[in-house]
C-alpha cells in the first residue's frame, strides 16, 4: 500500500487558499511583497519567494490588485500592493466561502 504524504497534502491545501490569505493580507493596507511573505510564514503559511511575485502579477492582472511606487528609506523605491474594488469584492466573496467550507468541514469532524 503506497504511503500518504501529509505534507504534500498540506502544501496543497496551502496552494488552494494562496489567494484568498494574500488578499486578506492585503487587504489590511498597501503592502510590500516581503511583508507578504513575513506575514504568511508568521502564520505558518510558508510560502517559497518565486511563488509570490507570480501570484501577485495574476492577481494585478485579474483586476484584483492595483499597485504605487513608494521611495524605500534604505534602497530603492518598493512597489506596494491594494486591493481594488474589484479585489475587495472577491475578497467578500472567497471569505463567505471559506466560512461555508469551514461549517461543513467542521460538521464532518464531529460526526
């Protein structure tokens, strides 16, 4: 009998919620990308550096998120992320979602 990998499955569960948790972290104020990552490690939702960017790119693209250069104290001018109306909407959306999912997951638990 082959093995279950838990920790593969856990990245994936990681992987199909990466949108939703970079919105929510978003959507607490303009952010750079490393304060993203800082802020879902801290959560211990680790999420690798070459992940990131791509996903913000096919956020911005969707409509999802807007950006603004902002001149860095120590370097050069940082690129700070936002949602956009569109982005807040979608954020609404995926966050009743996760309250439906998380009610029927926990329903089975107890079961």
């Amino acid at each position: 009998m082959e093995q279950i990998n838990t920790e593969n499955i856990k990245s994936q569960m990681r992987k199909g919620v990466l949108d939703f948790i970079t919105l929510l972290v978003i959507s607490r104020g303009p952010v750079y990308a490393s304060d993203i990552l800082n802020e879902l490690k801290k959560n211990e939702l680790i999420v690798v550096e070459g992940t990131i960017y791509p996903l913000l790119s096919r956020l911005k693209n969707a409509g999802l998120l807007e950006y603004s250069w902002q001149e860095s104290k120590i370097g050069p001018p940082r690129k700070y992320y936002a949602l956009t109306k569109k982005g807040q909407e979608m954020l609404n959306h995926l966050s009743l979602t996760w309250e439906e999912m998380q009610k029927s997951i926990n329903r089975l638990i107890k079961e």
